[in-house]
C-alpha cells in the first residue's frame, strides 16, 4: 500500500463518525511570509495537498485550507534584503511593513503570490487565506480571553512538556504598540477581563528595539496576537481543524506540537488534530530558511521542474523520509527517469509492476479528474543530447525512438520536457551532461591492438550498413564486441571518447545514428 493511502485510512478511521454525517474535514497548513518560501516549504503544503487529494478521490468531504501567515513580527532579515531600508521595521507585524515592490499591499504580498505561482499548476485543492484578516474580524477574541484568563495554566505546560520557565508576571499575549507599532517588542504584565497593561520594552529581544511605552488596550479585533506555539492551538479551534502534520522539528520531544496539543485541549477545549511529522527536503545535505535566505525558493524549484515531476519529487518516499536534493548534480536526470519507471509500472510496461510506484505516478499528476494517458516520452539523457544538436530535428529524433509516429499529446509532451531539460543543462547541469561531438579524435586517447582493430572492423560494418538506425548500429556494435572477443567496457568506452570526449553517454547505437553514416564510419576506420 502506498504509504499516503495508509495514512487517510487512519483518517477515516479517527473521523468516522464525522465522516458518515457528511461534515466536511478541515486539513490545514501554514508559511509566515517573513522572506521568499524556500523549497522545503513545498513539502508540507504538497503532502498536505495529496490528503485532501485523496479524500476527495474517496468522497469524503473536505477542505484543505493554507495560511499565508501576515501577521508575526519581523524578527529575521532576509540576505537579499535592503538593511537599511528595512532595518526600522524590525518588531513590526509583517502586514503592516512596506512592499518590495509597486503595487505590493504589504511586505508579503510578493512572497505569497510567487509561492501560489509555485503550487498553483500542480493542481492540488488548496483554499489559500490570509491570517490578519481573521484576527481583525474577532476570530481569536476567544481565544485570545481564554488565553489570558488561564495564563498559570499555560505558564505550567510550557514548563512541564519543554521546561521553559515563563516569569510569574508572563502573559501569552503580545500587543502591537499604538506608538511605534510594533509587537514583538511587547510584554503584557496585565489583564482586567476587558483590558491589557503592557509596555514596549527597549531591550525586550535582540533583534528589535521597543520605544518605550506603556499603556493600556484592548487585545481584541487585530490589535494583538498570540505567541506562536499558543496561537497555533487556538488556530486549530477557530478554523475547526481535524488534520495538520508538522516537520519533524515541531515534533521533538518536549517541542512545539506537544506544547500546542496540551494547551489545545487543556485552555481551548479543542481535540489535537490527527498529524504526523515529515522530515525536510535537503538542498545538498543543507536545511533551509525562509528568513535566512538558505537553500532556492518554491518558485525556483518550480522554474526547474514540470508541476508532475515537482508533486512526484515530494510524494514519491514515505513523509518519515528526507529528501536530498542537489539541483546541480545527478538529481533531476534520475528523478525524471524514477518517475518514467513508475509510469512503466502504471501502464504494465514493466515485466514485474509494483502496486506503490503505480500509485505514485497515478497521484503525482495533476489532472486527478481524469486517467493518465498513456504516452511515450523521450527519456532525459536521451533528450539532454538532443537539445544540444542543432543539427537534430527534435521530433524526428524522438519518432526513431518510439519507432513509430508520435501523437499530437506525446509531441506536446516532448517539448515541454525539452524545455525544462534545455533550461537545466544551461544553468545547472554538471560537465558529463554537457555533449558536443569531436572534430577530431581526442589525442590522449589510448587503445590496445585489439580495440584498434575492433573499432576499425566496426567502421567497415558501419558504412556497408544498409539502413542506419539506432537499431541496426547498436547491433552492429554487439556482434563486433563479439567476433573481436573484446569486453563491452573496451568497445563501448572508447567510442564515447572518440565522439564525445567523454567515458559514457547516450545509448550509443542511437547516438551514432543521429550522425552522418559515412563521419562516423570513416572515424572509426581511420583511428592509429
């Protein structure tokens, strides 16, 4: 059983009765929008995405809400990021600092709309929202009073899961100050059922200055906001959320999610969600930050890869799994051709089809309202050579190999794979991938008698060679190796050298065939 199908039987399980009443499930998940969302981000929203994908398939009624989060203060500067421009704003709740860009309503904005251009095309059911307008329409007032009345209550939990002492005078409420406007300078000291004291403190954290205030409020329609791991529990109450993983950071013992659960069923009165932790996404072995400006963004990954292959990329090892990604290195070639093989098993291609590949091709596209169609698609290497000949024809190329005309779907298919393969072997791809055919055969090449006379042999049958196919070539090849009693490494090897200065490529008799037949024959018989 493919490993998500095994988590929404849990699911169904849980929520059974709310199931056969036909109440809706709340799946949720979330970003603070406090720089570019960085690739990582995509796997939560993805497998949180597959869920509901998977709910829906089995009709069960559900929504799948994101936040983008708008309203924590700024209390990171990203590296790409003016500091002396956005210094000031340090402490400020990210709605209320200036866009980067025209036009922008606030700081977010371009952050959210780039990550929604990111997700958006692999069609997974996504409700987007925004989180400052909830706390401006009352939505937390709530929990925000129950918050406060039971502060004890959530001072103890804090120190009994995590062991963080929280000062006798600690209030799980931060304001935004009226006079320089920001929150994350605030301490709350006091509350009276309908107002708060609270002061702006200078010194109160590191990475902002307050001014100094001191006054009372009221906490209530958009004027404060909860801390983090409070304000996620009551997140779970005013949404009415019934499923929401974590990264496995939040699910450390003594960590976050433990510390939102006991406070959600504790002070709000409110079940924790069904959830489970996943493990990171990886970029060459590195962890990522949005605030720190670590790793490439959502958007970028997204740039580089079709919305499929991208959904597959996230969905295709179990949620307890890392993924390790080098975007430069072999990664991309061998996830385009993990992804075909799973086709291969989806369509029975395969002589011995595995049920979890199917299903994982099956989920990773993006038009689940309709079957996958079955077309043939040229492999990525194959592909990587072709885009480099100017002299090739794409769809010829790509007709030799199906051996057969291809449909109008399968030439739509192939360029669009061209053209992400094009923009990868410009901008990141490693030198084994970059091919140009030798005008001259390399002069550090060096060959035995014997793999002289097999290449020469094999240059004479190459230009008596009635019809020059990959095929006919490859065959060739093959029944040299044999009658010159040579190891395929010597034959095969060398000709790579010859053509491409390089060990290995292609699948050769098909490369060779893209050639003049007379070059590649009169190369072949004239190496000394």
């Amino acid at each position: 059983m493919f490993w998500a199908d095994d988590i929404v039987d849990q699911i169904e399980e849980r929520f059974h009765k709310e199931i056969k009443e036909g109440t809706p499930l709340i799946v949720r998940d979330e970003k603070t929008l406090s720089g570019r969302v960085h690739v990582g981000s995509l796997r939560g929203i993805i497998l949180h995405g597959l869920l509901s994908q998977i709910l829906t398939e089995r009709k069960i009624k559900n929504t799948n809400m994101f936040e983008l989060n708008d309203n924590d203060p700024m209390d990171g500067m990203p590296t790409y990021i003016d500091e002396k421009e956005y210094g000031q704003h340090m402490g400020k709740p990210l709605f209320a600092i200036p866009g980067l860009n025209e036009g922008d309503e606030n700081f977010t904005t371009g952050f959210g709309e780039e990550l929604q251009e990111a997700v958006n095309p692999m069609g997974l059911p996504i409700e987007w929202y925004h989180l400052r307008p909830l706390y401006e329409a009352g939505k937390f007032n709530e929990t925000i009073t129950q918050a406060l009345e039971n502060a004890e209550a959530i001072r103890n939990i804090y120190l009994e899961v995590s062991g963080g002492q929280k000062a006798d005078d600690w209030f799980p409420l931060n304001v935004i100050c009226p006079t320089c406007g920001k929150i994350g300078t605030t301490k709350v000291t006091g509350w009276d059922s309908k107002e708060v004291t609270f002061e702006c403190k200078k010194n109160y954290v590191k990475w902002a200055e307050g001014c100094g205030h001191q006054g009372t409020m009221s906490p209530f329609d958009g004027t404060a906001t909860l801390p983090w791991k409070v304000e996620w529990a009551a997140k779970w109450k005013v949404i009415g959320v019934n499923i929401e993983a974590a990264g496995k950071d939040h699910y450390a013992a003594g960590g976050s999610r433990e510390v939102a659960a006991r406070i959600s069923e504790e002070v709000f009165g409110y079940p924790e969600p069904f959830g489970f932790l996943y493990e990171w996404l990886n970029i060459k072995g590195r962890s990522m930050s949005s605030s720190g400006g670590i790793g490439i963004s959502a958007k970028e990954m997204a740039d580089l890869l079709p919305p499929k292959i991208l959904k597959f990329l996230m969905i295709r090892k179990e949620q307890n799994q890392p993924i390790d990604f080098d975007p430069g290195g072999r990664t991309i070639p061998n996830l385009f051709d993990e992804y075909d093989r799973c086709a291969d098993h989806y369509f029975n291609r395969h002589p011995e089809s595995y049920e979890g590949y199917a299903r994982a091709y099956a989920l990773a596209q993006v038009d689940m309202t309709k079957e996958p169609e079955d077309l043939w698609e040229m492999r990525f290497q194959a592909l990587s050579f072709v885009v480099q000949m100017p002299h090739l024809d794409l769809e010829e190329e790509a007709a030799k190999l199906k051996d057969s005309a291809l449909s109008d779907n399968e030439k739509s298919a192939l360029h669009e794979r061209a053209e992400y393969v094009q923009k990868w072997i410009e901008t990141l791809a490693p030198e084994d991938f970059k091919f140009v055919i030798q005008d001259t055969t390399p002069s550090d090449l060096e060959l035995s008698d014997k793999q002289k006379e097999a290449l020469t042999t094999l240059g004479e049958k190459l230009g008596d060679l009635k019809e020059w196919t990959g095929e006919t070539v490859h065959d060739k090849i093959h029944r040299t190796k044999e009658e010159c009693n040579i190891p395929p490494k010597e034959i095969f090897q060398p000709i790579y050298q010859i053509f491409l200065d390089r060990t290995s490529g292609p699948q050769v008799g098909w490369f060779l065939s893209t050639m003049k037949q007379e070059d590649v024959a009169g190369k072949l018989q004239n190496i000394r």
